[in-house]
C-alpha cells in the first residue's frame, strides 16, 4: 500500500477528487491548508496599503491506495490539477506497512 498526499490549488479541488472516483479511489482526507513553494506568496493591496500574503492556500488530498492503483492515482492528479503555472502544488509518495480498520478489525488492503 502507499500513501499519497498532494497539495493543490483549492479551485482543483473538484476536478482532483472526480478524476481519484472515476479510478474507483474514494476514500480520501482533504484538509484546508495555507503555505508556499518556490513562488514565496505575493503582494495586495487593501485600503491603499501593500501587505504581503506569504502563506497561499492550497487544499491537501491525502489517501492509501493500494500499490497497483498508485502511479494511476498520481496521473490522475497531475492531470486533473495541472494548469502549468506557478503554484500547481507537489505530490509526496511513501510506503504503508499496514491498514487497521478499527470497526472490525480488517487488515490490509480490504481495510481501505
């Protein structure tokens, strides 16, 4: 199994999570989250004064899929949230040794 996290744009949202249901991945933890990469946030201004946003936010996808469904799942993310600019968002792969679901106590994949 691995787990797959990826940051996104908030407006990709929808698209993201279509695309993971259309492969058949519906289980998923999104969270609302704020930070920045490499475009280090930018500059507004409110009421004729220049402020600096340097945490952007971004909506975070997390989910175990089975290892057969992985690089699936990371094509469907990549194409669904791609817009090629700055900002698009990272995706971060690592391995699970194991899946316990705590109603019944199932292990391994049938616990996804």
């Amino acid at each position: 199994m691995t787990k797959v996290e990826a940051i996104i744009q908030p407006a990709k949202l929808d698209t993201v999570k279509e695309a993971l249901i259309e492969l058949g991945i519906e289980g998923m933890t999104i969270s609302d989250v704020r930070g920045h990469g490499r475009q280090k946030g930018h500059t507004e201004f409110y009421r004729g004064r220049e402020y600096t946003v340097d945490l952007l936010p971004k909506v975070k996808i997390e989910m175990v899929v089975p290892d057969h469904l992985k690089e699936k799942a990371i094509e469907a993310i990549i194409g669904a949230a791609r817009t090629g600019r700055i900002g698009d968002g990272k995706i971060f792969i690592s391995p699970v040794d194991e899946a316990i679901r705590i109603r019944n106590d199932e292990r391994g994949e049938t616990a996804l």
